[in-house]
C-alpha cells in the first residue's frame, strides 16, 4: 500500500487543481485491467473506464450520475479538469513504465555469452570490420519459402532452412553457430537487460557526440530482400544504398569520392543518446543495447551487411566498422535506431482512497528497438524555444534520420551544442534535410561540405597509390 500512495500523492502533487478530499465516483472501477506492453495510454485507460462506466449506467437499478464520465475520471485523477484529467491518465502510464525502468537498470549484463567457448566472437574485432562473421560469405537465417519461389528442387540440391546446407555459398558451422548465439543473445540479453560496454576500447568514448554509427560495404547474405548479395553472385556485393561517403583521409592527403563509381553502395546506420546516464531515459541507459542491435542482430544476422567501408581496397584510409561519428570519415547521413522500454501493467480504482492507480507488473520489462523519431533541422530554433512552443509548426518530424534524431535530443536538452557540432563535423547533412531525398542531393551536399572544408582543394577523385612491397 505504501507504493500505491507514493503513486498517487505524486499524481495529486502534479496536477493542476487538485481535490483537497477525494469524492466518492458514481460507479465501481476497482475490477483490475490487464494491459499489455503497448496497451497503456490515455485513450486505452479512457476508453476502458468508460466501457465501465457504459455497463453499470445501464443496469435496471442504476443511479444516474451528474457530471458523466468526465467526472468520474476527474474524481479518479484527483482533478476538477478535465484537460488535467486526461493528461493525469498518461501520466500514470508513464510513472509505472518508469518504474519498470528503474527496476531493469538494476540489472546490468555483459557480453560474455558471446564471447565465451563455443561462439568465442572476438568483439574488438567484430567492431573494427574484421574477424570471421564479417570476412566470410553465407546466409545466417533463411526461409524455405523463397527456395520453393525460385523452383525449387528444379533449380537447387537443397531446399530449407539450414544455410550450412545450402548449394550456393553454404554457411560455414562457425558463422552459423555466431548467428545462432547472436538471435539467442537478442531474444533474451539484450532485450531484458541493460549491456555494459563490449568492448574496453568502447568504455566511456564518444564523449564528443553522444553519437555512434556503424558503416558497410559488403552484403554476405542472399534472399533476404536486403542488399545485392544473390545465390548466383555473392562475392564483393553491396549492402543497400543509404547515404554517401564524401571523403576520407590517409597520411595527411584527402581522398573525395564524388558520385558514386568507387564508392558504389554503401549503408550506414546510427544512434545518439543523452547526457544524464543516472536518470530513466530508456534510450541513454540502452546505448550499448542499441549497437548490439544495430550492428549485430539488424545489420548482420538479419541482412547480411558486414565489413567496414576501408575493408574496401578502392577506398583509402582505414576506420572501424562501427565507432563514434568523431572517428568516422564524413558521410551525407545515416540511418537511425532508438531504444524504448515496454512493460505489462494492471490498473484498477484503489479502494481506499477511490482514487485510480496504474502499477507496472513486476518481473515484465523489455527493451522495444525501432526507427528513431526526430525532427528535420530549424534554423534559429533551439531548446528555449522549443520548450516554450514543443508544438511549433516549423518542427517537420523524420523518422530513421540521425540527424534529425540528434536534432530532436539537443532540443529536449538531453544533449548540448557542443555535441551537436561534432556531429555535424561527420554527418554533413545534419542542416540539410534534402540528402534524405536521393544520391544527386548527398552528393551535392558532400561536394559543398568537402570545398567549405577543403577551400581551393577540387571535388574530385584521387588516385590510390599503390604500395610496392620489395622482399631482399
């Protein structure tokens, strides 16, 4: 009882206007709801107390009720308003998840499941672009189904879902048992608690940006619908296109990479989290769950994209596969991954006190990774005014955008200008929400960045010298 009152003094602390005595509601809420990981929002809670609401109205011996719905949820709040009401209802959900959250960040896991015998993944060197998931060629996970499309045993010795036994590029027992060990690893790690850094190299780094980003230049893995490996060509094949490289630099000489003939296909992907690791924000406290995901489970066991774009021989310089955006060579963007948290949750009509009361369920909390969600730059529009107008009609959202999630964390504070401008030293586009729109737009934006930054220096490509290697 002594949780359930901290709840709902913090509720009555919050609102507006609040009652000095709870009033008794016209009707019974006390049966307890069951909500799911996404079933507790305003609307849900409103639309479940009113169901209630609806059903005891119309019994034959009922009361009538002066003031309706809406003044039984203001009783159930603890408001006489009904904008605070509803407000109030998603704020329960909110605290519960919170709630679910603090009580995750208590249990802190390692990698060490992928490490360890018999997977032995060498992380620094998964990381860096190297090691055996990222040098060999193979499907992780495969559908039967797609064989059957094609013709089936028509065309193919073996049909089903073991990549080891595939015809074409068999998947070698060493990567498949790494990607069964990383699907497990996803399942169960890295969705139910929270990772410490992987790697010691990783540990308290990115401190410039807040901001990470992993970058590929070759598909290992075909019939996914991602990327241009085939089962009838799958050596040097390009992962799907999202961004362009502009340039990169080796021994004190800059190397453009205007269009797209060297280059060819790339994919990059990021993710950008806050300042204050000691708070609730899923997203910051979930940072090394996100690279796991992004680069491990999303990128490479369900997609196939591997190697560091320097693994490419046509490219000069050398970076590591995944690193923060102050170590990268500068790209026009980048895709983009956050983290959010789900929790199971019950809610009912307290009875001592009639007031409503939402509680996660213990024991029932997971990690959700999806598109992350931001805004495309605005130009004279920071976190003052933000905070003032959250709502501003210049605000233009742009999911799966990095720039635009970064955009998104300096102005609800979570990061400051500093970082902002060490990101946009490597994502070029951070201003220019037009890269989003095609190649012909990353280019352009990659030869202006490239001048700006190189003044005099032309936009063109370099020839790599190649390294005579003379044995006595």
């Amino acid at each position: 009882m002594m949780f359930r009152t901290a709840i709902i003094s913090s509720f009555l602390l919050a609102t507006s206007t609040v009652l000095a005595e709870p009033v008794s509601t016209c009707y019974d809420y006390t049966e307890v709801l069951e909500l799911g990981p996404t079933g507790c929002t305003q609307r849900t809670l409103f639309l479940a107390i009113r169901n209630a609401f609806n059903v005891q109205r119309n019994l034959p011996d009922a009361e009538g009720c002066r003031g309706g719905i809406k003044r039984d949820i203001m009783t159930l709040t603890g408001t006489t308003e009904w904008d605070a009401a509803y407000k109030t209802l998603q704020d329960m959900c909110d605290s519960a998840l919170a709630d679910a959250t603090d009580e995750a960040q208590s249990n802190i896991d390692t990698w060490k499941y992928l490490e360890n015998e018999p997977h032995k993944i060498g992380l620094e060197d998964f990381f860096d672009g190297t090691g055996f998931l990222n040098t060999e060629t193979g499907n992780f996970q495969q559908d039967e189904s797609r064989f059957i499309k094609r013709g089936g045993y028509e065309r193919f010795l073996y049909v089903g879902d073991d990549p080891r036994e595939n015809d074409h590029y068999p998947t070698s027992e060493q990567s498949f048992q790494g990607g069964e060990a990383i699907r497990r690893f996803y399942e169960k790690e890295a969705k139910e608690s929270f990772l410490s850094p992987p790697t010691l190299g990783l540990e308290g780094s990115c401190q410039a940006s807040n901001t990470a980003v992993c970058c590929w230049h070759r598909d290992r893995q075909y019939d996914d619908r991602n990327g241009n490996c085939d089962y009838r060509d799958c050596a040097n094949q390009n992962p799907g296109d999202n961004t362009d490289l502009c340039w990169t630099e080796d021994n004190g000489k800059v190397f453009p990479y205007p269009g797209g003939e060297t280059e060819q296909d790339m994919h990059c992907h990021g993710f950008s989290w806050g300042l204050d690791e000691s708070g609730s924000d899923v997203n910051t406290n979930a940072k090394w769950n996100n690279l796991f995901f992004v680069s491990m489970y999303d990128h490479m066991y369900q997609r196939g994209y591997v190697e560091s774009i320097t693994n490419d021989a046509k490219i000069a310089g050398e970076q590591a596969m995944c690193g923060c955006v102050e170590d990268m060579a500068p790209i026009a963007r980048a895709d983009c991954t956050e983290a959010i948290g789900r929790t199971n949750y019950t809610a009912y009509q307290d009875e001592e006190s009639g007031l409503f009361v939402v509680e996660r369920v213990p024991d029932t909390f997971q990690l959700e990774f999806r598109a992350c969600e931001g805004y495309n730059y605005v130009d004279d529009f920071g976190p003052e005014e933000y905070a003032e107008n959250p709502d501003a009609e210049d605000l233009q959202q742009s999911n799966n955008d990095l720039a635009a999630f970064v955009f998104r964390q300096y102005l609800e504070g979570k990061i400051d200008e500093d970082h902002v401008n060490t990101v946009e030293e490597t994502i070029i586009g951070y201003r220019n929400p037009d890269v989003n729109n095609g190649d012909a737009e990353r280019d352009a934006a990659c030869k202006a960045a490239f001048e700006d930054r190189f003044p005099g220096e032309p936009f063109v490509e370099r020839e790599i010298e190649e390294v005579t290697i003379v044995t006595i």
